[in-house]
C-alpha cells in the first residue's frame, strides 16, 4: 500500500486555493478520503451531526456534533463514521494567507495549527455554536461567487473562524508567564523545523539562548515531559507517519530520520513504541 498525499486541486479546488462547503456531500464525493491518507494543505471540519471515529496522526478520537477538527499539511488521519454525518469543510493551501498577512508563520500563533493532537480537536460550547456556523454559510456564499474583494473576506472569516476557536482553546498558555510562554512556542517551531537533524535538548537549547536544565525543567512544569521527550515524539510520529507506506523500506526510513543505521533505529522504535517498526507496519495496515 503506498500512502496517498492528496493535493489541494485533487478535491475540487482549481482556483484561488480554498473550499469551503457543506460537509456531507463533500465526504460522499471523495469517499477516496476514508482511507488513511495525508494532504498538502490545511483541512478543517465542523461537525453539527456525526458518530465514529476519527484518528489523527495514530490517536484516535469519537465524532460528535460541535466538534471542530484542524488538520496541517503533512499529518496523517482518515474517518470511520457511524450513521449520518454532516457539517462543513474547509480547505486552503499553505500559500492562501502569504500575500495577506505581514509574517508568513502567522498560523503557529494557534495552538491547533502546530500539528499536536491534543489541541487539534476543539469541543464548542452552545454559546458559539450559531457564531461559527454563520462564518462557514458566510464562506460557503463568498466562496460561490468568486472575485478579488470575495478572496479578502473569506480570508478575514477565516481569521475570524480561527480567533474565536483560539479563545476557548488556549487555557493553558494564559496560566504561565510571556517569556517562558514564548521559549515553549519557539522550542516546538524548532522541534518541528530541526528533528531529522537534531536529537538533544541541549542541541536545541544552544538555539534558544538558555541552558539545557533551564529547557527541561521549563517543560516538565509546564508540559509535564522532558524536553528530550518532546523532540523523541516528533521524531517518533515522523516514523510512524514514514511506516503506513508499504513502499517505503524500513531501512530507508532510518536514513531518513538520520539514525546511523537501521538496527540502531529499529531498536529506538521499539523502546519508546513498544513493537518493531515491522510490527507497527503490519498492525497499522492489516
């Protein structure tokens, strides 16, 4: 099985690299989608009905309605709904917001664009409820009738959409002070920039301008892991994501996490996994 990476004009987006529609034909027209796969842009889906499963990057979550996931470029997910499901989609390429906003990076500024699981899946209380679906059927009419003012609005939507889901999504980070709020942000931007090459915390420490004690002792309070933790998970889920792909040899995916060769990385598997990569493979694919 080799994995299939979608690409953003393969969904029915030929021009200005964003769709936004209701979610239930969407889901019917690219029934492609139910089986793992990855994209090379932005995907977001809000459901208002829906039952199964949805895994993301190996964890796996139940569908309800009020639930709203975000998905980056480069994660690996796929659905298994159970009964009717409905609600709405969108999608946008990694260059939708380039010549928009000042900073290319402005997406990182939310928690749910950083590739973590755990704040990729936003619950929505009944209070925003009518806000967010009134943004999405806002997009889905500017969408319709394309033109230049029509991309600016559904890009300020979009933005509205983001900020909105960001309030209720970043408890944690109010809880713990600007600087150390700021090393955290920048250490994950550098986890995800620098994993292949880098493996140690003092590696990434040297890039902050702190020491590797002050790194570690900064996530275990705030993050509850080690800093070495942190970069052996990306390391790990690269792996994993690397494994669903029958083509690709083991071997091949040690050289391309930069392990000196493939028993040292089989054996680095298997002690934080649990299984070999071979065994990984099989169970994830059989």
């Amino acid at each position: 099985m080799h994995l299939p990476v979608f690409d953003i004009a393969g969904l029915g987006v030929s021009k200005n690299d964003i769709l936004v529609r209701a979610f239930a034909p969407y889901i019917k027209e690219h029934q492609k989608l139910m089986i793992p796969h990855g994209h090379s842009f932005y995907h977001i889906v809000y459901f208002t009905q829906g039952g199964g499963s949805h895994t993301i990057d190996f964890e796996s979550f139940d569908v309800k309605a009020n639930q709203i996931y975000f998905m980056t470029p480069g994660q690996v997910h796929h659905w298994d709904f159970k009964g009717e499901v409905d609600g709405y989609v969108m999608n946008f390429s990694e260059s939708f917001f380039q010549s928009f906003l000042l900073r290319p990076d402005y997406l990182d500024d939310f928690g749910f664009f950083r590739g973590a699981t755990n704040e990729s899946v936003v619950e929505l209380p009944t209070g925003i409820q009518p806000k967010i679906k009134g943004i999405f059927e806002e997009m889905i009419r500017l969408r319709n009738s394309i033109n230049p003012k029509n991309i600016d609005h559904l890009r300020i939507l979009a933005l509205e959409l983001f900020m909105n889901v960001e309030k209720l999504n970043d408890k944690s980070e109010k809880e713990i002070a600007p600087h150390n709020q700021f090393v955290l942000r920048n250490f994950k931007l550098l986890i995800e920039k620098n994993y292949k090459q880098f493996k140690l915390p003092k590696e990434y420490a040297s890039l902050l301008y702190i020491t590797p004690n002050y790194l570690n002792a900064l996530c275990n309070d705030v993050l509850g892991i080690s800093a070495g933790e942190m970069i052996r998970n990306r390391v790990i889920l690269e792996a994993k994501r690397l494994l669903v792909n029958l083509d690709l040899p083991v071997a091949n995916i040690a050289y391309e996490l930069n392990f000196a060769d493939n028993s040292y990385f089989s054996k680095f598997f298997k002690k934080h996994v649990g299984v070999t990569p071979e065994e990984f493979r099989k169970g994830t694919t059989a």
